[in-house]
C-alpha cells in the first residue's frame, strides 16, 4: 500500500463516527488489516439470546507503525435481525492500544 493510500491510525475511528452499514464495516476491517498484524485470538466462550450474541475472549495484536503489541481481552456484541447482522461493537482495553499505537516503536521488532 503506498504512503498515500495508507489509512491513518485514527481513520478506523473517523469511519466508524461517521458511517454505518456495509461499507463502514469494510472500511474499518481494511484499515485494521492496514496498520496492524493480528498475533492471536483466542475465544472463550460464545453467549446467544435471541437477537443478541456477545463472542469474549483475549487477543495479541502488533501495531505495523510500532512494532509494539497490545494483549487485551474483548467482547463483541451482535445484534441479529433475520440473517443479517445489524449491530457490531467490539470492546476492548482501548487505553492499552492506544499506548501501543503512540510508543516508540520497538527497535527489535
């Protein structure tokens, strides 16, 4: 991706203010995949209710711009109207990430 392409590291949250739907979705998880590289995820449980279902669990994920990794658990919520999917939230330690996303970036990495 070339350096005018690149999303910057606060166009996920932009994206997310200020749109909903499909292509706000796709936008998000492309510049996701832009400035970061996913190091694990692990589920722990997977909880349903009618319309609602909330995936927790625990990821690892290194910031490209760093190099620095943020370990934190998260819980995203769906809301289900028939087959489609008409509410995404994701929680996360939000703090941790951004120190991830402002630190120096790590020499060894």
């Amino acid at each position: 991706m070339s350096k005018s392409t690149r999303p910057s590291r606060h166009s996920c949250l932009r994206a997310a203010a200020a749109g909903t739907g499909r292509r706000t979705i796709a936008d998000i998880i492309r510049d996701i995949r832009a400035l970061t590289v996913s190091i694990s995820v692990e589920v722990d449980d997977i909880l349903a209710n009618g319309s609602r279902a909330a995936i927790i669990g625990a990821l690892q994920t290194r910031i490209k711009a760093t190099g620095n990794i943020t370990v934190t658990q998260f819980a995203t919520i769906l809301t289900i109207t028939g087959d489609v999917v008409t509410r995404f939230q994701m929680l996360e330690d939000s703090f941790d990430v951004s120190k991830a996303v402002r630190a120096r970036p790590m020499n060894n990495q």
